[in-house]
C-alpha cells in the first residue's frame, strides 16, 4: 500500500493549528474559481454577544477577543461560540474573520484564516478568503486544494469539492487514495480522516454521476476489505451493466472478503448477489446454498477454533481452522458449491 501523502499528524498542523509560521509574502492572486463572490455582511442586532453562560466566555472578554488580530484567539473563540451555538457571536466573529487578514497573505495565513471560519460555521466565507490566494504548483496547491475542499463539502458543494479532489489527483484517480482527507478532531484529540478516493466518489454520486463514482472507485489499487466494499459500491452504482458484468465484480469482491476474512461483508455480498440474480430473473439458487454453507461453516470453525486457540496442544488444528475461516475457497468452502 503506498504511503499517505498527508498523514493524519501533517494535516493536523496544515489544517487545523491555530499558530503556523509565517511564510515569505506573496503577492496575492484572485483566481476565478468556484464562482464565489464576498458574502454580504450581516450587521448583528445591537447588544450582548451571547447570554450569560456558565463555562462561557464572559462578554467583555469576548469584545476583548473579537479586536485580536491573533488567528489562534479568534479560531478558539469560534469554536467555543459554534459549541455553544451562540449565534450572534459567531456572526461577529465571521466579519472579524473576513477583515483581519485581508490579501495579501502568505498561505499560511490564508489557510488558518479559512480554518477559523470553518470553526465558526461559514464555508461560504472560508471559500471567500482561500479565492484570494493564487497557490503555486505542488505542495502549496495540494494544501490550497484540500483546504478548498473541506470548505466546500461543508457548504455541500459538490461540484466544486469534486473540482478540488480530482485537480489534486493530478489526472489519476487512484492518487486520491494516498490521501488522507481531514473530517474532524475527535473527543481524544485525533484527527478523523477518509481517503480522498472515496470522498470523490461520494460527490460524484450526490451530482447524479454514478458511473464516474464507479470508475474512482474501480482505481483503487488497495486490497482487501477495502476492495471488497469498493467493488460492491460500484456493482450497486452501475445499474445500467449487464448482469454477468455486475456479478462478476460481486465476485471480485467475495474473493477480497475471503481474504480479508471479513465474513459479515461476504454473507453482504451474496445477498447482493442473490437480490441481482432475482431482479433479472436468474435462478439465485447457487447464492442461497454459498449462503448457508458460509453461515454454518463459519459458525463451526469459530467455535471450534475459540475452544482450542488457546490450548498449546491444538496449535496445528487452531492454524488449520484460522485458514479455513480465511478461505472460503478452499476444498469445501461455500465458493466451492455448485448450482
């Protein structure tokens, strides 16, 4: 398996830190890209930010954060007012955000500017600032690219996010699946991350191109579960193959299942199977019997291999039974069964 362009730590300081080191200014370029013009401000009612909470930020301290010029303070501070779901703040906040750095900025400040008003729940805005920056060609623009597409899948734009994954492919799809898209910090402090191959994917879908998504999804060259849960995708997705072709690739993915192990996807895929048989009319009979056979030769082997794994004297017989719950198509396994 080829190794993560951007792995979850890198996208992380990329991404998502709130301090990052100044970079030589550039002189900012205005891209055409998306569309996208400056959102209108909205002009918040007069009064307090936000009601008096506890485990809040008091109102004077927010004022006295809102004149920061630090990105780190004002990012903080949309996170605590998108948590709190303090609206009104996080309007301010937006319009502080628009203002505080304004072009030109080396990248590095463009992408933690737009970092921060993802934080305050404005994709539109974060799309805004990014459309300010022109990036060069390599690393700069992969980190422009991501960073743009995170803005628009927050907004739903699935065009443009589409736009974003396949200018970072760079003409091969199956370069999406080195990269690790960052989604969101979970509670321990990880960072939670999909393959960019599946997130283009998923976009071409919601645009009504399920062949396309069949295709990205078909480039994948990793192995395994993933294969299997790929190929099964793009069988659902390609509605329009013939038959044979469709269980063909349902096929394609038993044979990962099984060498993966993973025995919950394979009894999936041959309902699959079975449902693709019936809806055309073909005789599923040969899917039910793999079915069963599967379903009662896991069940033994399981049992069986949980009551001796752990007996020194069995260690021949549990490696026997670990390779069978691994090979469905060896001699006697549910591949094996004749229609």
């Amino acid at each position: 398996m080829p190794p993560l362009l951007y792995t979850p730590a890198r996208l992380l300081v990329l991404l998502l830190a709130a301090e990052l080191a100044l970079l030589a200014p550039a002189r900012a370029r205005l891209p055409i890209i998306g569309g996208l013009l400056e959102p209108p401000a909205r002009v918040p009612p007069p009064g307090p930010s936000a009601p008096p909470t506890p485990g809040s930020t008091p109102e004077a301290q927010f004022q006295q954060q809102l004149r920061s010029a630090d990105l780190q303070t004002l990012n903080l501070a949309c996170q605590e007012a998108a948590g709190f779901n303090f609206t009104k703040r996080m309007q301010l906040l937006r319009q502080r955000l628009l203002n505080v750095a304004p072009a030109p900025q080396p990248l590095a400040v463009v992408l933690v500017n737009a970092n921060a008003l993802l934080s305050c729940k404005a994709p539109e805005a974060a799309l805004t600032v990014l459309n300010r920056y022109g990036p060069k060609a390599g690393p700069e623009r992969d980190q422009w690219l991501i960073q743009r597409w995170r803005a628009a899948q927050a907004g739903l734009h699935h065009q443009l996010a589409a736009e974003s994954l396949q200018l970072l492919a760079r003409g091969v799809n199956a370069n999406l699946e080195a990269i690790a898209l960052p989604l969101r910090l979970r509670d321990d402090g990880t960072l939670l991350t999909r393959p960019a191959l599946d997130a283009l994917a998923d976009h071409l879908v919601a645009l009504g191109r399920d062949p396309e998504a069949a295709a990205v999804l078909l480039s994948g060259r990793i192995p395994g579960q993933v294969a299997a849960e790929r190929l099964q995708r793009a069988a659902a997705l390609l509605a329009g193959l013939p038959v044979a072709e469709r269980d063909q690739l349902l096929e394609s993915a038993l044979d990962q299942a099984a060498a993966a192990g993973a025995w919950g996807l394979a009894a999936s895929l041959l309902n699959d199977q079975r449902e693709l048989l019936e809806a055309s009319g073909a005789s599923s009979e040969r899917s039910r019997q793999r079915l069963r056979k599967l379903s009662q030769r896991v069940d033994d082997a399981y049992s069986e291999w949980q009551a001796t794994r752990q007996d020194p004297q069995q260690g021949v017989r549990a490696a026997q039974l670990q390779q069978q719950l691994r090979s469905p198509r060896a001699p006697g396994g549910h591949a094996t069964t004749k229609p």
